[in-house]
C-alpha cells in the first residue's frame, strides 16, 4: 500500500515539527513547507525518500501552487493538507488598531489557509477523497481586548473551515479544525515567565488531535472546531 502524502505549512515551527513527527510516526510521506529552506534544514536536517523540504511564501498563489505541483509530482497525490502556518500579536482597542497589524494577522492566519486551499483543493477533488486540518485559536470564539484583529483572523479561520466543510464533505473531502489555547513554546515560557506551563497545550498532544482529524477514523467529522485547552 502507498503511505499517503501529507502537506504541512509552518512545518519549521514547534507545533509544525510535533505534527510532521506525528504524520511520520504512521508512515506517511511528508512535504514540509515554510518560507525559510535554512529553517527547515535546521529543522529536519534534510530531504529523504519519505520527506520533502519545500521553500515557498504562502502569501503568493503562484509560489503556493508551484509548491504544491511538485508534491504532487513527487508523491504522485496529496491525501492530507495541516494548515499549521499562522502566529499571534497581541493588539490595541479596534479603534487604534492600524492597517498594517490589520493585513498582518489576516494575512498569517487566514490567507495563507486560502492559498493553500486554493492550490490542494482541486487535487483532492480530482482524486475523490482528501483530509484538511485547520488551526483555529480557543480564544476566537468571542471578543477580547486587545485582541481584535487577532479574533477576528482566527474566527475566520473557523468560518472558513465550516464553509469548505459544507462545500467538500459531499466529494470525499473532510474539513476541521482545532482551537488551541496557549501552547508550550520555548517562545511562550521567556514571554510569560510567571506563568505555569504545566497548563498549556503540549505541541505533541496538540499534534496527535490533528494527525487524528486527518486520519481515516476521523471520516464522519466534518466542520468541527475541536478544543484542545491542555490543563487551562
């Protein structure tokens, strides 16, 4: 039987590598893209027969879909896209908020899930079947201060998974999404050294959710917005 080929974004950063560990724990073939190849050699230490490093801006289609042609043409199909590129900026009240924070977080955490979308999609349609895992925020679900564009970012990555859900689930396509509350980042711990870690979500645990919603046993979930809140 062929491993499936899995696409992971933000595949560099420390819940990209807990997913790429656990998509390649099952035997998958991986395709690891970010925007940075020296990060993702630092990362993986390289390209193998069952992994693939790709360079590419999510925020260009064009890089996106000559990304995304090659992984096609090295795996010979696309079964899984983990939408995991995205980040978080705390913010100022809505009304001082500027443009350029603005097109920032939207930018990071919606529009590259429309790149990517945009580039995988027609493929598994193609096939007939294919898993899509988006990573939402617990926090989108209502309003903060200070928070706005954030909020509103991450709250349109969960409408978004809905309504390419209620779009794909009649082709043999699943499409959900997490909602991760703070995760334990080396980043995380020197931001909030008060805080108590033991609480947050584990990259790994956050990870085995996602592997899961991309898995076959996951086949009758559609839309869903899973909370994964750790001991929080």
């Amino acid at each position: 039987m062929t491993p499936e080929a899995v696409l992971i974004t933000g595949a560099s950063g420390n819940l990209g590598r807990a997913v790429a560990a656990a998509f390649a724990a099952r035997g998958a073939n991986l395709a690891l893209l970010d925007r940075n190849r020296a990060h993702l050699d630092a990362a993986f230490g390289g390209e193998s027969d069952r992994r693939m490093l790709i360079a590419a801006d999510l925020l260009d289609a064009g890089e996106v879909e000559a990304a995304v042609a090659s992984v096609a043409a090295r795996f010979g199909r696309i079964d899984a896209l983990a939408n995991i590129a995205g980040g978080f900026r705390m913010g100022t009240p809505v009304h001082a908020t500027s443009d350029a924070d603005w097109n920032f977080l939207f930018d990071l955490n919606a529009r590259t899930v429309l790149h990517a979308a945009r580039a995988v999609v027609p493929r598994m349609l193609a096939a007939g079947r294919g898993r899509i895992v988006n990573v939402g925020a617990f926090a989108a679900q209502k309003g903060a201060a200070d928070m706005g564009a954030y909020v509103a970012a991450k709250s349109a990555v969960i409408r978004l998974t809905e309504t390419m859900a209620a779009e794909l689930r009649d082709k043999g396509i699943n499409v959900n999404c997490v909602l991760p509350t703070i995760i334990d980042t080396p980043e995380n711990r020197k931001a909030m050294p008060d805080a108590d870690p033991a609480r947050w979500v584990a990259p790994a645990d956050l990870a085995n959710v996602i592997a899961f919603l991309a898995s076959d046993a996951a086949r009758a979930v559609h839309g869903a917005a899973v909370p994964v809140t750790g001991l929080s």
